[in-house]
C-alpha cells in the first residue's frame, strides 16, 4: 500500500532542491549532457539529466539504473512513435520548475503548510513519478527518501563542476561522475566515460514442440497484421498502490482491412508476454499465418520473435502503426 511522505521529510526534499536551482544547472547543461551518480546503500547507479536550457521545460530527472536509463534514450531518439504511446519507456521520478497552475490543489496546500513562497513562472517546484501503467503520479514516501537522498550528492557534483573546474566532455561520451571511495572514505566526483545500456530484451520460447508444428502446418493467407500494448489517453483514479493506472489495451489489428481483430486490457502486473503470444496464436488457428506482423519497437518484436521464426511469419518494426494509432486517435476523441 502506498505511504505518504510527511511534511518533514517534504521539507527536506524541497530545501535540497531549492539550493540545486540556486546553481542554475539548465545555464550550463543540455538534457543529454548526463550525470551519474553511485551511492552506497543503493544497488543501482542514478542517471541524471537537466532540462531548460532552451527555455521551454525546467526539470531534473533521475532514473535509477540501465533499464530506466535505455527507456530515456529510447525517448530521445523516438521519432515515429506518437506522442501519447512514448510514456511506455518513461521510469523515472522528475522534479519540475513550473508554474503554480500546474501543481494539484494537494500539492499548493502542502507548499503553505511547508511555508515556502515561490514567485513568477518556472519557480514553483512540484514532483512527479513516471512508472510503466501508471499515470504520472506524486512521490510517496520512499521516493521522497530516494530522491532527496539523489539530490544531494546531485547538488555536490554541481558544486564540484562550478567550483573546482571540472572538465567534461559531454559530447565526446563523458559524464560527470560521483561515487563514494571506501578507501579513503571520501566522496569523488570526476569526469569518466558515460555507461551506455546494451539493450536486453526478453525472448520468450515456445516450449511445446506438437503446438508449434500444427501453427506451421496452417495455410498461409495474405493479412498483414498489426500488434501492441496501446496506452489510452485517461486514466483510472483506483488502484490497489493508491497509484492512477493507465488503462493499456493489448490490441491485434488487420492491416489489410482496418479492423480491430482482439483486444485486451491488461493491468500492471498482468503477464503481458502470455497475453500478447496468446492473441497471436488464437488468429494463427483460427484463421492462418498472417503475411506480415508489424510491432511499434524492438520489445514486442523480440516478444515474437522465437514464435514468428518457428511458424514463418516475417516481423516488421515500425515505430507508426496505421489502424492502432487511428484507433488511439479515435479514442482520444471519445474521451472528450
């Protein structure tokens, strides 16, 4: 169940933060200009990145090891996938600069009770977490923990940067880069080389032999199909986490006719793999081996894939998938 932070602990969290835009980091660094950060009683390493220095979105965010940095990437070098379906690679928890009417009524009357005043646009600090199936959602109180403890060695290497000269070469693959020695029990920051996360994706087997040669032994037709997880424009205010869920729709769609053919909304935690493996597999028997399956991304592509190379169905990734996002659209209408 979800615990909330209290004010003291809130306290914490917004004093590191306001000393942090005190350094005015967007002055001086671009959203990819990343920083890396190594604490001790964390497993993981952090990743930060600085938006606003072109004046459009002030923020920080942190992602917490490979997995939530590849999905930063990911969102950086997005292009044909639509705007709405990019919050499946977004984990990470982002404190934003912005203005008062961006903020939640609960979060204006925390800011009162904290005493804090902010003034003018992009000074009001606010705080939001972004985690697959959920709408973006205010911290609780382990993430308030988490991300006051990030922001203060994220202070201390900007401090560092500023004061001590610091070269990094951000364009040619460094970062800057904070860890504590327990050799000599000093905390160092440097520049070294940015880690890059190999991507990893899971492969499901298709394990029953007599399952996979009756699919290959039916007909090939000439429907060209389309699959995804789609991530619909609302969101659900209950949840067993106290979290909103977005509501995902796992959907099979004829490229060749513009009909949606199966859909499934799925919850977070629901064995998606199973879901999406089991849409195909019911069209294979009950009407052929498609032509063609088209996937948004590498993730569902490498989903099917041990499936496909055993029935013989090519797979293509395109970022854009015709009948699904036109549904989207539709439904984003709808919801209106």
């Amino acid at each position: 169940m979800r615990k909330e932070a209290g004010l003291e602990l809130w306290r914490k969290l917004h004093e590191v933060t306001r000393l942090i835009g005190s350094l005015q980091p967007w002055d001086y660094l671009w959203d990819m200009d990343m920083i890396t950060l190594v604490l001790p009683e964390y497993e993981q390493p952090f990743f930060v990145s600085v938006m606003g220095r072109n004046g459009e979105c002030y923020a920080i965010t942190v992602m917490e090891g490979p997995e939530a940095l590849r999905g930063f990437y990911r969102l950086a070098e997005s292009r044909e996938i639509p705007p709405g379906q990019l919050i499946r690679y977004q984990n990470n928890l982002t404190c934003y600069f912005g203005d008062r009417d961006e903020l939640s009524k609960a979060e204006r009357d925390r800011i009162k009770a904290l005493g804090l005043k902010f003034r003018g646009r992009n000074q009001w600090i606010f705080f939001r977490a972004f985690e697959r199936g959920y709408a973006p959602h205010t911290l609780d109180e382990e993430q308030v923990l988490k991300l006051t403890r990030v922001f203060q060695e994220l202070f201390m290497a900007l401090r560092a940067l500023l004061e001590h000269g610091i070269a990094v070469d951000f364009e040619k693959g460094q970062t800057l880069y904070r860890c504590f020695d327990p050799e000599q029990k000093l905390w160092l920051t440097s520049a070294m080389p940015r880690f890059m996360p190999s991507p990893q994706y899971l492969v499901p087997v298709l394990e029953d032999e007599v399952m996979a040669a009756r699919l290959k032994r039916q007909k090939k037709v000439k429907e060209k199909l389309e699959i995804d997880t789609l991530f619909l424009d609302t969101f659900i205010d209950e949840s067993k986490s106290g979290r909103p869920t977005i509501p995902i729709l796992l959907i099979l769609a004829s490229r060749s006719s513009g009909m949606i053919l199966d859909q499934e909304f799925l919850d977070p935690g629901d064995d998606e793999v199973a879901a999406v493996l089991g849409q195909v597999i019911n069209y294979i028997e009950d009407s052929g081996r498609p032509q063609k399956i088209f996937v948004r991304d590498e993730e569902m592509a490498h989903l099917l894939s041990d499936l496909c190379r055993r029935v013989d169905i090519p797979i293509a990734i395109e970022g854009s998938l015709q009948v699904i996002d036109d549904f989207a659209e539709n439904f984003e209408l709808l919801s209106f």
